[in-house]
C-alpha cells in the first residue's frame, strides 16, 4: 500500500491535473485500511476463546440490530453498527445461533477447567480451533466490498490485491497465535498445581471481554494491539510448537494409535531410525520420546532414544591384496562397543546427543503419571530428563534393561497416589482388626 501510495504522489508532482485522482485513490486505500482494522482487531479475543469471541460478535450484530440502536444518533453506536465486521455478523446471526454458541463456549469452558477431564478438553478444543478458523476466515471474506463499491475500489487498483491479501493474512495470523494458546493450554494442563486450569481459563474469558471492549471502542487500537500479539506470537512459535511435539508424542499418538495402529509408539521403530540415517539391524532400542531437558538442545525436543553398537571399519582384501574402500565402510556385527543417544529430529535439523558423557553420569528410569521418565544423574542431581509415552509400558523392562537404568519406580505425582494408597490401605486393615 505505501508504494502505491509513493507511485501516486510521484505522478501528481509530474502532472498536477492528475491531483482529483490522486485524491480519490488516497480516499479508497483510506477505506481499505479502515476494512484492514475491522477485520483483524478481534483476533486477539477470537484466538483466546474461538466460540465465546464468536458468540460475543454474533450478540453484538443482533444487539445492533435491535430498533433504538438502529436508529440512533450517538456515533459511538453508530460506528458499532457500520463495522463492516459487525454488518456482515448480524446477517448471519439469529438468536438460536447465538446460543448455540454460548452453550459450546461453556462447554469449552468447563471440559478445559480441571485436570481430569482436561484431554476430553483438549480434543474440544482442537473442534473449537478448527471450525472458529473457517467461519471467521469466511465472515472476513464475506466482509470485504462487493458489487458497484467492490467495482469503484477496483477501478482504482487496490482492490485486487486488498480483497484477497486481508482474508489471507487474517486466517495466518489467527491460526499462529490458536497454535501458540493451545501450547500454553497444554501446558497449564500438564502442571500439577490445582485449580490453575480453571484460572487459566476464566483469564481468557476476561481478556476476550477488555479486547473486544476495546475494538468496540478503537478499531485502531485493537488492530495495532493484534499486531504486537501476533509478533510476539513468532517469537514463541518454536517453543509452542514444542509443547505440541510433547503433546502429540506423550499423549496424542497412542491416542490414535488405537485407531491406526501406524501412530502407535514401539520400542524399536524401524522406519523412524532409518529416517535419523540409523541401521535397524544395529539398534536394540529406538523408542520416540521427547527432552524435556536436555544438555545442548531447546526444552521439549523430540527425537529418539537409541541404544545400540556402533560401527567400526573391518579391512578386507581386494583383488590385489589391497584394502577394498567399499568394505572398509562395512558396519561391523554388533559386538562392538555400544551406545545410548537421543537423536534430536526438528524441522530443518538433526543432531545427535549422547546421554551419559562424563564419568560419574548414570541412568534412572521410573513410571510418572502421565509418562515414563528416564533421568540422567550424577553426585549434584538431576541432569537431563528424557520422558516416553505410558503406551510404552509393556516395554518398560526392555528400556530399563537396554539403558542399563537403575529402577526407580513411581515418581512424582504417581509416587504420592501410590504412597496415599498404601496409607490409606493400611489404616483400613487396622480398623478391620479392631472391630473383628
């Protein structure tokens, strides 16, 4: 837009009859930039809580709707009513919608305001992303100018581009700051405080109130105020997009390997080495997991554990008595040294991690509550941590055994049920003995 903008102010200073023109395409980028604000204001509420924000803009178009704000002459109201935004919701929106919304909104609410029924939430909550996405991507399309108006900003040059790039930008922006909310939601989830999950959630309920007070108020304001969220939206990106990794490996995964037995963690995935450029033949286990910290590597990076001999060149005569290079190259039978490495796999690298690097480094592995942990420990403690999918409890031994792990049984919140009860078992037989 500012280069059409200099294009044009170029031509008036070389042909001053040209100045009406000018003006009159000043006026439709104008216009465009008021849609552009309209449009992308409420993101920031609509990706905090897709169906409540939906809901809120839906009561604010049959509101507008209503007689004495219809015809009314206070001009605050009357910039609410003539929001593009809000026109093109209160042709779509009848109070039964209205509800719907509301209901699904507390649904949402609720499915995502406590620990145990949280992954019933987060599957709502994947629903709830995806369908907000497509209806707000359509009302923005449904917002932008048609007929005889859609035809005049053409006639000026801006259109084109406008009419397309506004919709775009505005289905990019919302999809990264859902992906970056949804981390913080599984997040929140997986922290064993009590009542957080239902904070969390009433927070973002009144966050979706103030911005869309806000837009109500500014447009303007609200827009730039999505612009700063949605830079600070790239700069967590690769972190949110590790929370997911955590998410989808732990808990997603053997989710839908019940269904598609291809998702399913093993203790040895074959095609999941050969991607990591590793022999299957020479491994003994290359379990999926994810670090959850991990000596070189970003918190929450997924890759492999792998355990298995390492190859060594083996001289065999050529034709002539000479070393064959192609045989030098040939792994040796797994009698070699061992290893056990993380293979870090991300989406434009690969690296390679030993676990155990400095004498005095041993290995711990226990069951938690939501995954099996194995630790990396010396004398001061803890020093990685490295956790798998519970689905992958049949192989437990077989981890344990190949990593060469001292066993550490329950940690955590697990080892606190477990130990509770024991307690509570214990003090029951001695009331039993009481009474017999």
């Amino acid at each position: 837009m500012l280069l059409v903008l200099l294009s044009q102010v170029a031509s008036a200073a070389a042909a001053p009859a040209a100045e009406p023109a000018l003006r009159a395409h000043a006026d439709n980028l104008s216009t465009w930039t008021l849609l552009g604000e309209q449009v992308i204001g409420p993101l920031p509420a609509v990706a905090s809580t897709p169906f409540f924000g939906l809901a809120l803009l839906s009561g604010v178009g049959l509101v507008t709707d209503v007689g004495f704000v219809r015809d009314t002459r206070w001009s605050w109201l009357r910039s609410v009513r003539d929001n593009a935004l809000v026109a093109e919701a209160r042709h779509y929106s009848t109070w039964p919608r209205f509800l719907a919304l509301a209901a699904l909104a507390l649904v949402g609410y609720f499915a995502n305001s406590g620990k145990l029924q949280g992954l019933l939430g987060k599957g709502f909550r994947i629903f709830e992303d995806s369908s907000v996405l497509v209806g707000y991507t359509l009302l923005a399309i449904a917002a932008m100018p048609g007929g005889d108006e859609g035809a005049k900003v053409a006639s000026a040059g801006v259109s084109g581009g406008a009419g397309l790039l506004i919709p775009l930008a505005t289905m990019l922006a919302l999809a990264a700051m859902m992906t970056v909310r949804f981390a913080f939601d599984v997040l929140i989830w997986l922290s064993p405080f009590p009542f957080v999950d239902l904070l969390f959630e009433t927070a973002k309920k009144l966050v979706t109130l103030g911005v869309l007070l806000l837009y109500a108020t500014s447009p303007a304001l609200s827009a730039l105020l999505c612009v700063v969220v949605l830079v600070a939206t790239g700069f967590v990106a690769g972190w949110a997009l590790r929370v997911l990794e955590l998410y989808r490996k732990v808990i997603v995964n053997p989710i839908l390997g019940a269904w598609l037995p291809a998702f399913f963690p093993r203790p040895l995935d074959e095609a999941e080495a050969r991607r990591c450029g590793l022999d299957p033949r020479l491994l003994t286990l290359a379990a999926p997991a994810v670090a959850l910290s991990l000596r070189g590597l970003p918190a929450r990076s997924g890759g492999l554990v792998t355990v298995g001999f390492r190859r060594r060149a083996e001289p065999v005569a050529g034709p002539m008595g000479a070393p064959s290079q192609t045989e030098l190259l040939r792994p040796q039978t797994p009698d070699g040294p061992g290893f056990c490495r993380f293979e870090a796999r991300g989406f434009r690298s690969r690296s390679t991690h030993d676990l155990v690097r400095r004498p005095g480094e041993r290995l711990h592995i226990g069951r938690a509550l939501l995954w099996i942990e194995l630790r990396v420990v010396d004398d001061r403690g803890i020093r990685d941590r490295i956790v798998f999918s519970r689905s992958l409890e049949p192989a437990y031994e077989r981890i344990r055994d190949a990593t060469g792990a001292a066993d550490l049984g329950s940690l955590g919140a697990l080892g606190l049920i477990e130990t509770a009860g024991e307690v509570a078992g214990r003090k029951l037989a001695e009331v039993e003995d009481s009474l017999r």
